[in-house]
C-alpha cells in the first residue's frame, strides 16, 4: 500500500517501451487527469498499456495557462500526472512552474522513480570517481560552446545535444581542447544503442557518415588537469615547510595517488 497524493511526477521510457515500472502503470491509470508534452506521443504509451486516462498538452509555450487550469482541477479535488515525452520530467522538460505553484498552494506532490536518459548513460561509460556536472541541452553557440569547454577543463561535464549539432559541437571542443576525451551515447535502450568514447578526433571520424537519434555525451576532464592539481598541492605543501616523504604520505592517504609517484615530482620541484 503506498500513500496516495494530488500531484505525480512520472517518468516514461526513453526509448524501449518496456521500461516503465508497475507503479507507474497505475498511477497513469488511476488519476484523472495525465499532463503531456506531446499527446501524440504519449497516446502511443497510454494504447501499449490500455491506459484510457485523458490527456492534456502541457508544454513550455503553453505552461503558465496550463498551471491555472491544474491547480483548480486539483482543487476541485482531482488526481493528475505530469509525463513528458520520454525520461523522467524536470529534466531538461517542462514542470518548474508547476511545482512551485504546488508548494505555494499545500497540495501534495511526489515524484516516481524511473527511467532517465542521462543516469542511464553514465552506467554504460567509464568513469573515474562520481562527481560530474550536468547542464542539460548544450549551448547552440560555437562562443558558449568553447566557454564551457574551458570551463570544465577539471570537471566530467554531460550534456544532451541533437543529432543535427553533435559534430559542430565535437568540432567546437577540438578547437579548444585538441587532446579531448568524449563519450557519445545514441538510441539508449533501443535495438540500434551505441556508445562511442575516446579521443575527439576519433569519435568524430566514427560518426562522420551521419548522426541519428536522441544524444547524450560526456566530456572527460583533462588528464592534465590532474597534475597542475598535484603540482599546485604540493607547492602548497612545501610553502608549510612540509618535507617530500611527508608530502607523499599524505597526498596519497588523502587522494588515493601513488606515494613514490608524488615523491619523485615533489623532488623534482
């Protein structure tokens, strides 16, 4: 038995139609009303599952009527389920003003766990260490393009982008970071899923007859970047007064780097 709630955040597949949970299978047959992006699009879910609950279109050129329309039908004491396309909502789709008009107004709200293009992607690519930043749709812009390239030098940075731009925007980050290491991930969880990751240079040339689907990419902070870290550290270190054995013993205890490695570079510095 689970808590029952005014307001439900569902995720959908992103693509393999199975992906959906029982949970909420339910949730979308039971409230009375599902709000989508597309209702074409997620009519076709709805027939898979004979779920016969209406829809209603809620996207970002239609947000802020929508919003007045919801909060009265919640009022008035009815059950509704935001949906969007494909993923889990509030993830590079529409349900901001939404959710703060729900917090203002006392009604409640959850959000159920599922499916996600970009959670789904970084299982399937290697990683050192969890942390990452995401920001969603990258910049269309070869200028804000190359800003976040620099930025992001020290930091995996994942971003969606479409099959029509991935290869400008490959291009763009080359220019700035030639050395760069990418992952590019399309048709997750479909029959034709493909990821490719290495150089920027050789994952441009893998697609270079032509990009389809939906994209999701990682750019691998530089390995560079890790030893102007290092070197900083031990700098840091050193200015103490702190002795090169010392030096090594505790950058390895606190970053689980090699001590005869950080020794040989705090001598040579």
């Amino acid at each position: 038995m689970t808590r029952e709630f005014q307001f439900y955040i569902v995720p959908t597949p992103i693509g393999n139609i199975q992906d959906i949970t029982y949970r909420a299978v339910e949730i979308l047959k039971t409230v009375d009303i599902i709000a989508c992006e597309d209702t074409r699009v997620t009519q076709k879910l709805l027939y898979h599952y004979n779920i016969r609950t209406k829809c209603v279109s809620y996207h970002k050129y239609n947000e802020r009527e929508r919003v007045e329309f919801f909060l009265r039908e919640l009022k008035d004491g009815k059950r509704i389920a935001l949906v969007s396309d494909a993923g889990t909502p509030r993830i590079c789709d529409p349900g901001e003003i939404i959710i703060k008009e729900l917090i203002m107004n006392n009604i409640t709200f959850t959000a159920l766990p599922g499916a996600s293009a970009v959670t789904t992607f970084l299982s399937l690519i290697p990683r050192c260490g969890e942390e990452f930043t995401f920001i969603g749709f990258i910049p269309r812009t070869e200028k804000q393009i190359t800003e976040l390239a620099v930025k992001y030098s020290n930091l995996n940075l994942a971003f969606y982008d479409s099959p029509e731009r991935i290869i400008r925007t490959l291009e763009t980050i080359k220019s700035v970071r030639p050395n760069a290491v990418v992952s590019v991930g399309r048709e997750l969880t479909k029959l034709f899923e493909e990821i490719k990751t290495g150089a920027v240079d050789e994952v441009i040339g893998a697609f270079k007859s032509g990009v389809k689907g939906e994209i999701v990419c990682m750019l691998y902070r530089d390995v560079i970047s890790d030893e102007i870290q290092l070197e900083g550290k031990i700098k840091a270190l050193k200015s103490k007064g702190f002795k090169d054995k010392e030096i090594s013993v505790i950058l390895s205890t606190l970053y689980g780097l090699n001590k005869n490695q950080i020794y040989k570079k705090s001598l040579d510095m």
